[in-house]
C-alpha cells in the first residue's frame, strides 16, 4: 500500500514535468513511472482480493458476506423512489413503513370518499345500445393486473412506485 502511494506521487510528479516541459524524457519518464504505479497497484489489489476471500472463507466471514450482500442490494436501489412524503398534519414522514401507511389513507380517502364533494351532474349523451358494452371493473381484475406488475421497475408518470400499491392489497 505505501509502496502505490510512493509510485503514485512520482507518477503524479513526471506528469507535472511533462505538463510544463514535453521533452521526449520527460514523456519516457512519465510512461515508465505511469506503467509502475498500474503495476503496484495491480499487485496491490490481487493481494487485498486475496486477503478478502480467505477471510470470507471463514466462520467470521460469513457476517462479511452478508453486509456486502446489504450494500451491493442498497447501491442498486432506484434512486427515483419516493424517499419522503408529508402527512395529513404536514409532518416529514421517511421510512418506508410509514410512506406506505400514508400512500394507503390517502387512496382509501380518495377511492372511498370520506370528504364527498359536490356531485356533478353529467348528460345523458349515451343512447341504450352504447350502454350494454360498459360493465364494470371487478376488484379481482385489479388485483391480477397488480399481481402481473413487476417490482423494481421504472414509475409510470404519475410518479408512485409499484411497491406502493403491490404491498398492502388490503386497501383495494
């Protein structure tokens, strides 16, 4: 490790030779010490590899390999996801429990209409013959097109991930 760090100022050095002064040494300088510094660092790191998985090989390991298994899992989360949302009092709500309890009240609100608002009256432009085509959706239909949908996946404009709606089938 010291033994990079060495290579690396010198590298770091000759290429600030070259910058100022681009004789051929300096170029051969700078690419005999570039070529050193990979070197050391390509031993260095094949050995710290090595030291990695003799370690994993282990009963002490085992726990290693979980908390990479962690990280690697939370690196490639999406960052798109909704992070933080506010309650009905305008309080910062950031956990994941939370935001689906949330995402929960307020479909159940807006679906079950707790707070009704004014009832518009629509025209009757349908004749009898259009009518006998529209049925409605069965709560069985909504609940196979949420089991189809695959998690992880990109949100559709409306910005709620399908987590939202896949975890709590309770609230349809």
């Amino acid at each position: 490790m010291i033994r990079c760090k060495g290579l690396s100022r010198r590298k770091k050095e000759c290429f600030k030779r070259l910058h100022l002064d681009k004789s051929a040494t300096n170029i051969e300088g700078y690419k005999i010490a570039k070529r050193a510094a990979k070197r050391a660092v390509s031993v260095a790191k094949g050995q710290a590899y090595d030291n990695l998985y003799q370690r994993l090989g282990t009963k002490e390991g085992e726990k290693d390999i979980y908390r990479m298994a962690r990280i690697r899992e939370r690196k490639t989360r999406d960052i798109n996801q909704i992070k933080c949302i506010k309650d009905g009092v305008d309080r910062l709500l950031v956990r994941d429990e939370e935001i689906k309890d949330r995402w929960r009240e307020y479909f159940d609100k807006l679906f079950n209409g707790e707070e009704e608002g004014p009832i518009l009256e629509l025209d009757d432009s349908f004749d009898d013959n259009n009518r006998r085509f529209v049925r409605r959706i069965q709560e069985t239909e909504i609940e196979e097109a949420l089991k189809r949908m695959k998690s992880g996946k990109a949100m559709g404009p409306d910005g709620i991930p399908i987590e939202t709606q896949n975890g709590e089938k309770a609230w349809i």
